[in-house]
C-alpha cells in the first residue's frame, strides 16, 4: 500500500511536507481533516524486539555523538516492531505534540495515523510519541503547544515526569547550596 492510497482521490491528498517551526521538516494538512479520518500509513520494516532494542541503542548512542534523534520505531505486538526509517515513510517525519491533533493506530499490525479532531487545511500534524518517563532528560520537547510538558513523554506519565523533574531540581538546589556553604531548605544537618 503506498502513502496515496490511504488519501481519497475524489478529494485530493490529505496532507503535504514542508518545513516545520517546531523541528526540521514537518506534515501538514493539505486540505481540511474530518475527525477520525485516516490520513496516512506508518511504513517501515518489521524487526524483532531484539533488534528493535539493538538499532535504538545505536540511534541513542549515535544522537549523543551528532545531535540527531531519528529513532523511527513503533511498538506492533509483543514480539514485533516496526522501524519505518526509511524514505517511503512519509508519516515519520510527523513530529511530537503535547496537545495531538492525531493518533497512531494498529490494525492488524499496520500503523495508521488518524485525525484526532478536525484539522483545518494549512495545520501541521503532531501525535504524541509515547516516550517512556525513564529517558524523559534525552527528549526536550519543542511542540510550543500551550500544555507542552516540556519532554517528549506519554501524557499519562506525566505525573512521573512532575515528580522526576521536581526530584532534580531539589537535587540540583542542594548541590548549590553545599557548594555555597548554607544550608538547604528542610535540612536537619
């Protein structure tokens, strides 16, 4: 199935790459979305677990040499994923919103992106990535949506990433003030 086959010829294509505000290069709404409307197919190769955990490893450790973050995978079952980093897959270049305006989802181990609501031609698409809370310091978010989490994390770990980001910053006060010689706030020592 190619990208053009999900769009309806009758009413045009539903969507067109263009540069992005929020990070390099982006998808936007070509015409106006319905809800629910399937805009595109998540395209990629079909690896094992193992080897999804071995190419995302070497994408971290490649990210933190060169700056990039180009890690395409998509979670399919308990035993697949799907690694869409390749040319044909225009939906990875959606990028990462705190507030989607479209979701991803399987049927029968495909991935669609669908509109979460309705879109007004001209709109970039975003969906919310998922990120685990666990590597939330490796994904700074950049979607500027007025709710933006400020990481790229899963909005229902976003109570943890709270905790998390509060931990650090009373971590980071108690350093400062060791290093100043005052004492912390609370400390008994």
């Amino acid at each position: 199935m190619s990208q053009n086959d999900v769009n309806s010829p009758a009413v045009g294509p539903a969507y067109e790459i263009r540069r992005s505000n929020i990070h390099g290069t982006g998808v936007f709404a070509a015409r106006d979305l319905r809800k629910g409307e399937r805009i595109l197919e998540y395209l990629g190769e079909r690896i094992s677990k193992e080897e999804s955990e071995r190419r995302g490893l070497a994408l971290m450790e490649k990210a933190q040499h060169d700056g990039g973050a180009a890690v395409y995978i998509f979670t399919l079952d308990d035993e697949w994923d799907l690694d869409g980093d390749q040319p044909d897959n225009d939906a990875r270049l959606i990028n990462h919103s705190c507030e989607p305006n479209c979701d991803a989802w399987n049927y029968d181990n495909r991935l669609f992106i669908e509109a979460r609501r309705a879109i007004k031609k001209g709109e970039e698409l975003g969906f919310n990535y998922g990120f685990s809370v666990d590597t939330w310091e490796d994904h700074p978010c950049r979607c500027g949506m007025p709710k933006c989490a400020g990481y790229i994390v899963a909005r229902e770990e976003w109570p943890k990433l709270r905790r998390a980001m509060m931990a650090k910053l009373r971590a980071a006060s108690v350093e400062r003030a060791k290093k100043s010689g005052s004492r912390a706030a609370g400390s008994d020592a």
